[in-house]
C-alpha cells in the first residue's frame, strides 16, 4: 500500500520554511516562494534545497535518506591517483563561476530530458557567489575548461550542486579536490543530496535524514533547529 500523500505547504513572502522532517514521502517540503539568496541560505541551513523544471513552480526538498561523503571516507582509485600524478589537469577555485554553472546546465546526462538548472536557477547562484557562499572548483586542460563543480558552501558543511565534464574524469578531479579541501578545514561532510553510483563509487552513501538534520545543526551556525 502506497504511504498517503501529505499536503504540501505554500510558501509565502516571508523567508521561512516548514521543518524538513515534516517533507512528504517524497520528500518535497514546500511549493513557491523566491530564490532571494537569503532565502537560499536558510534553505540549505535548514537541510532543504531547490529543484525543479522551467515551467514549474520553485520545488524545495528534502530527501529521506540524504546521500553524503564524509571527506575521511573519499575513495580516490589507482588509476585516478597516477591520472593525477601526470599533471595533465590543473585545478582552480572561484576562477569562473558562471561559466561552471552554465557548463553544469547545459552537459548532456545520460537519461536526463533536460536541465534543472534553469536561467532563474544561474541568476541566483551566481548572486550567492557574489556574496561568497557559491563556490566552484574549474579543471583545465592547457587553458581549456574541461570540468568542474559548483555548490554551496555553508562553512562546516559543503552542498555540492552540480558537476560537469567534457573529458574523461575530469569532474571527478575537480570533486576530488574540493572534499581534500574539506578535509583540510575539518568540515563535518559533503551533502551530495540524492543517491548515484558515480557518487557512491567515490565514497559517498545514504544516510537518514534525521541523522543528517543533526550533523547540520550541529556543524553550521543558523541551522533551523526542528
């Protein structure tokens, strides 16, 4: 039997959200609303993030169970390892954002119809990187971007976003890079949101959303407490 829907709230202009425990089985946690980034910023500190289509409504969610990496656990391959010993890539961070994510909307994905990474989605990432909490991390090959990823990093935690490759691994260097990073700053984990096998094979796993609502709160200043 299937689990009964549970009404999805609206939002409204006030720059506040239900508690994610309170998500639908699906884990949509509110419908509407704007991508203010101050709005944004309480959404990720509050475990919730935005996805949705062109033509839809802002969707804001929060799934149960969350797909994380805890930087101690990244797995980094033998072949990776001597690919990245070659110095045949170079790694930079916050060199050109906009074009990270713009690169991120439009890479083809195998199964995917589409991006959810919408014109309104660019304008408000690239306001929060403005403000110093997107970040993105760029691979080059020569003086060509060849990779990258962009997320939100929230200080304690870093919401990874979307990633991009026109050459083979090169988003796995450029993911590979930013968890050292986190390692370095002892950051609690990466929140890779949903679950993938390309995720999964670097380290990540799933993990409930309790416990990931925890670790938020207790990693990131101005998490929402439920």
């Amino acid at each position: 039997m299937s689990r009964p829907r549970i009404p999805v709230p609206l939002l409204s202009e006030a720059h506040v959200f239900p508690p994610a425990a309170k998500a639908s089985s699906e884990g949509l946690v509110a419908v509407g609303g704007d991508l203010h980034p101050e709005r944004l910023l309480l959404a990720y500190r509050s475990g919730i993030f935005p996805w949705f289509n062109t033509d839809s409504l802002i969707l804001w969610w929060s799934p149960d169970p969350r797909m994380v990496l805890f930087p101690e656990r990244l797995r980094i391959s033998k072949s990776m390892r001597n690919l990245m010993r070659k110095g045949r890539f170079r790694i930079t961070r916050n060199r050109c954002f906009s074009e990270v994510i713009t690169q991120c909307a439009q890479i083809n994905r195998k199964g995917q119809d589409g991006t959810w990474i919408t014109n309104r989605m660019q304008e408000a990432y690239d306001q929060l990187h403005a403000l110093g909490h997107a970040v993105s991390y760029e691979v080059w090959e020569d003086k060509k971007l060849v990779g990258g990823l962009y997320g939100v990093d929230l200080g304690g935690i870093f919401c990874g976003e979307s990633m991009f490759s026109t050459v083979s691994n090169a988003s796995k260097i450029a993911f590979i890079q930013m968890v050292e990073d986190c390692k370095a700053k002892n950051y609690a984990l990466v929140d890779c949101q949903v679950y993938t096998e390309h995720l999964e094979s670097l380290g990540a796993e799933e993990i409930p959303r309790e416990r990931f609502l925890q670790l938020l709160k207790a990693n990131v200043e101005g998490s929402q407490k439920e």
